[in-house]
C-alpha cells in the first residue's frame, strides 16, 4: 500500500510556518548570571513535565485535572435535572399560568392536555388522579364536577371555576415528567452555544500551546488578549442567534420544532424559562471557557481542579436558592450555572493576571489592538471541536424530534395517557444527562493528551507522541469498558433517577434492552477521540474534522435514519436504538485504517524521532536545574 500517494499528501497535508531558533554554542558554558543577561528565562516545572517527564507522569499531570473539569462540566446537566426535580417542581405545580396552559391549550381548542386526555376515553376521575396532585374530599368533589361538565370549547369556564378551587395543584409525577423532558429540550440550546464556544476557547488554546512549544512566549500574551475580545464579540453573535430562535413571542422554533405534532404548550413555557439566563449571560460562558483553556494551556492544572470543583458548590448554592427560596422554578436552576461560570471567569483571570510566573497574561492594548491572524489560525484549530459539539446539538435535536414519533410499546400509556408526552421521548430523557457524562471523562483526557501532543509537536517529538497515543488509548478503551459494564448492571437505577416511571424499567424490560443495544458497541468509541488528539494536534485539521464528524454526524444521522424507518415500518421502537448503537462499530471500521496509514507514513519518512532541542531551550533547562539545585 503506497501511503505517500497524493490522496494521503493532501488528507495529511500541514503548513509549518518557518522558524529559525537560536544557536547560541555558549549559552551552554555561560554561567547562571550571563545567561540571564541573555534573557534565557528558566524552564518552568510544567514545560520541563511537557518535555521530559514519564508519559505517565505527564498524562496524570497534564490530563487528571482536564478529565475532572470535563465530569464537573458533565455533571452541570445531572445536576440541573436533579436540583430542578426536587427544588423547582415544587413551586412549578402551584403555578396557574401552567395550570391555564393544561386547560385551555393555545386558547383556541389546540393543544389542551385535559382535552386530549378525555377525548381518547378516560374519565374524569381518571384525569383528576392522574394531572392534578393530591385534594382533600371537598375539593376533590368540587373539581371532579367541573371536569365531569368540561367542553373544549368552553375551556375558559372551566379555568375560571377551577381557581376558585385555590389548593389545586398539577400533579407532582406528571410536574416533574415535563420538567425532564424539557431540559431534554433545552439542552439543544446549551449544546448549539457550547459548539460555538469550543471555537474559540479549544482553537485558541490549541494556537496557544503550539507556540508555547515552539519557544515564542512574546506572541502569547497577544494570542491571548486577542482571544478574550474575539471570544466576547462572537458570543454577542452567538446570543442573539440563540435568542430569536428561542424566545416565545417570536413562536419558539428551536423548543417546538422537536415536539413535532405533539405541542405542549407547558413544556414550551418552562423551556423559556430555563434558557432565558443562558442566553442574556452566554458572554460569560464564552469568556470563562477562553480564560480556562488559557490556563489549562499553561499547564496550571491544580487551579484548574480547585476551580472546577468549587464551582460546582457555586452553581448548586445559586440554583438552590433561586429555586427553594425564591421560587424562581428553571430560571434559577439555569441561573446557578451562569454564576458558577461567572465565578470561574473571574478565578482564571486572576490566576493569568497574578501567578507567579504565567504567559497568558496580556496588555490592555492586546483587547483592542487585533491581529486577525490570531484570529484566522484560532478558528481553523477550533474548528474539529465545533464539528464534534455542533454534531452534538445537531443529533440530540434529531433524535429528540423523532423519538416523539416513534411507536410506544405495546402495554405502555400512551402520549395522552402521560399527559402529552412520550414514554420513548422520557427513556431519551432520562438516557441524555448519563450520555454526556460517560463521555466527558474521554473528552477531559482527550484535551489533556492534545494539549500534550500539541506541544510536543511544536518541539518536534514525533516519537513522545506516540508513546502517549499509546497509554491513553489504553485507558480511553478501559473507562468505555467500565462504563458498558456498569450500564448492564445498574442500568435501571440510572433512567429512574431522572424521572422515569420505575414502574416500566427492570432487567430484562424492553426499555432495559432499549438502553442496552444503544450501548453496544461504546467501547469502540475510543477510536474517535484517539484520532482526535492526534490529528488535532498534529495540526491535520482536514483528517481531524472528518474523524469527529463521523461518530456525531456523518454516521450516526444516516444510522438514526435508518433505525427510525425500520422502526416505523415494523411499529418497533426497538430498531430506532440498535442502529444508532451500531455507529461506533461503523465508525471504527473506517478511522483504524487512517490511524495506520498515518503511523505507517511518519514511520516511512524517518519522522518517527525525537528532534534535538535548540541551544536556547537547552540553555532555559540548563537554567531550571540550577534554579533547582539553589533550592
């Protein structure tokens, strides 16, 4: 097999800028005090770890508080659904403007839950037990009358009569069924941001730690000023996308358009009320991500772990009192995250401005004074990570938009039943939150072994590279193996603790198996960030892109399509989640052969070495160990 051939020239293909180190011979036989006459500044610890150091010793230092600040930024949306579960859904069954919406629907005999509920032949009683909570005799009797003389056409009547019932409730399950489906809805919106966002804070942290590899410190205070105000600028962009798409008067589009025929029109009310604070707030999500990729590129991964972690008490003290003592229902559990990024915006800045030797801190003239090459080389690293999180956002919003229409299983409720929602639409529910946190682990570790490489590949260490392709593939492959593992054992627990009905959930149950084949073939996931981080890296930004575009889009949505028309025409759900479980086993049959093609080609051409520091850098380590021995 010919790899040097002009098909993998061009798929491999990367510009090198020229780059003339200095070859000072007496930097090395200069005694401490000349060679800081020269400017050699000493080798910090963390270039020294990113040079020198054990791969192991190197993936821990560089890649445990990465893997921590992804399952930290995984667990926001767990604990959003848990927080709101228990502090919003109190507040939430009290509140008449959902109470109306139930009732009279769109206010011109659409899209009324009670309606719905009794047209399909369900008694009154039946719809007093199972959409309101709890009454006591007499008011039980009163509202089960007005229900019993309820028309559709006479829906305001019977609202009005019913406020005179001032104890009355929505029910808690049906409450907290809606609010797990809603922030199933919401989270396109995070996802779309968050898409975004890795433009600019991954790009600029990967251009960051090249030339922080490369030995050019000066430009790193620049990229980083230029950074912050380009991140801050497409943010505005950003917002007011998200906005106009979101915002209820304007009809809500990207909320409604995943409901399909089913339009609830209390879920469409909370989803405003959870992703209002996000949207007016996003420059903060942006400018903290930036400010965090800043830092981690400098390998200050101990404020990166201290940040992340007291974060998360920021983020539940904020949701929990916005929810439990102000009532505040969704808004403030999405309030506490924007404050949590707000706290780690500020802890980031003043790591960069006052630690006592950083490189990412910048001019006030490097905020306004652009360089748009800065610009132009940040999105082109950034943009394999938009394509992984912009696929994200693009398969949950299509998956949820078609499990609303998949069939329901035979001898489960149906969507009138469930009070306008699907059993299927709950189980994706309750499978998302899980989803995003079993892969935010690989997606941590993977930042820290492309902020690794990235830098190793500035020095030109091919062969380091790939002793840390090696040990990180290991463990990317042995927490996918865990993790199937744990599915197939506590599977059940993990859907119920978001709602799902315990009732329809057991081993062996068909939403059991659902869950299982949608699993499958997890494992072989590791392929896809393994690629990742290396062409990333590497700079191979072609290849990179059409790696992760793979397993979140050019695969799984064929997959997903797939799986729902077999569905539809054999009225089985069941083939919707086994073809989209077969996507990693689809996915690694066409990246393994690019991993070896790639190794084969660096093998070929002698570029499987390790490149002799330059007399500078020499110099700086030289500087290190003195500095050391002093102490």
């Amino acid at each position: 097999m010919n790899v040097n051939n002009k098909f993998w020239n061009w798929l491999f293909e990367v510009k090198k800028p020229s780059t003339k180190p200095s070859t000072d011979k007496n930097y090395l036989e200069d005694s401490l005090e000349n060679k800081q006459q020269k400017l050699i500044e000493p080798m910090t610890k963390r270039e020294v770890m990113l040079r020198y150091s054990s791969v192991w010793k190197a993936i821990i230092f560089f890649c445990l508080p990465t893997v921590i600040l992804m399952l930290v930024q995984g667990l926001y949306n767990i604990l959003d659904k848990s927080l709101a579960l228990q502090f919003a859904t109190p507040h939430a069954i009290k509140n008449w403007k959902y109470i109306e919406l139930m009732i009279i629907g769109d206010g011109q005999g659409n899209h009324s839950i009670l309606a719905d509920f009794l047209q399909i032949g369900n008694t009154p009683e039946q719809a007093v037990k199972e959409l309101f909570g709890v009454l006591n005799a007499a008011d039980y009797n009163k509202v089960l009358q007005i229900i019993s003389n309820f028309k559709p056409d006479q829906a305001q009547t019977t609202l009005d009569q019913l406020k005179e019932v001032t104890s009355l409730t929505i029910n808690e399950d049906l409450m907290k069924k809606y609010i797990n489906i809603t922030t199933q809805y919401t989270a396109q919106t995070y996802n779309l941001a968050y898409s975004f966002n890795q433009i600019m804070a991954i790009g600029a942290g990967m251009v960051f730690a090249i030339e922080f590899g490369r030995g050019n410190k000066t430009q790193l205070g620049k990229i980083s000023g230029n950074g912050l105000t380009y991140s801050f600028l497409v943010s505005l962009f950003v917002g007011a996308l998200l906005f106009s798409v979101s915002f209820r008067p304007w009809g809500q589009a990207l909320i409604s358009s995943q409901m399909g025929d089913h339009k609830n029109l209390v879920i469409e009310e909370l989803a405003w009320r959870d992703v209002e604070p996000l949207i007016y707030g996003i420059w903060i999500l942006f400018m903290a991500n930036f400010c965090m990729n800043m830092v981690r590129s400098e390998g200050k991964m101990i404020h990166i772990m201290i940040m992340t972690i007291s974060s998360l008490g920021v983020k539940c003290a904020v949701s929990i009192f916005s929810m439990d003592v102000l009532g505040w229902e969704l808004t403030g559990a999405q309030l506490g995250t924007v404050m949590a990024y707000f706290y780690q915006l500020v802890y980031c800045l003043i790591v960069m401005f006052f630690s006592k030797v950083t490189y990412s801190n910048f001019k006030f003239r490097d905020l306004y004074i652009l360089n748009p090459r800065n610009f132009t080389e940040t999105i082109k690293a950034g943009v394999p990570n938009f394509v992984i999180y912009f696929a994200v956002f693009v398969n949950a919003y299509v998956a949820t938009s078609l499990v609303v229409q998949l069939p329901i299983p035979e001898g489960y409720p149906s969507i009138e039943d469930s009070g306008g929602t699907s059993i299927v639409q709950q189980l994706i529910s309750s499978m998302t939150p899980w989803n995003e946190f079993i892969l935010s682990a690989v997606i941590g570790l993977n930042q820290g072994v492309r902020t690794i490489i990235a830098f190793n590949y500035g020095a030109g260490n091919n062969k380091r590279i790939l002793d840390i392709l090696k040990k990180s593939s290991w463990l990317m492959f042995g927490w996918f193996m865990f993790i199937f593992v744990l599915i197939i054992i506590a599977g059940p627990w993990m859907l119920t603790m978001f709602a799902f009905p315990s009732e329809h959930v057991g081993y062996g149950t068909t939403f059991y198996w659902y869950q299982f084949v949608n699993f499958m073939t997890y494992p072989l996931a590791c392929l896809t960030y393994i690629s990742l981080g290396l062409f990333q890296g590497t700079k191979r930004s072609k290849v990179a892109t059409w790696c992760t575009s793979l397993r979140t889009m050019t695969i799984l949505l064929p997959m997903i399509g797939i799986g729902f028309a077999v569905s539809k025409a054999t009225n089985d759900a069941f083939w919707f989640f086994f073809f989209s479980g077969l996507t990693d086993l689809v996915v690694a049959v066409l990246i393994a052969p690019l991993l070896y093609v790639f190794y084969k080609r660096t093998k070929i051409n002698g570029k499987l070495v390790t490149k002799d520091d330059s007399e500078n850098i020499k110099a700086a380590y030289a500087l290190y160990l003195e500095s050391q021995s002093v102490k």
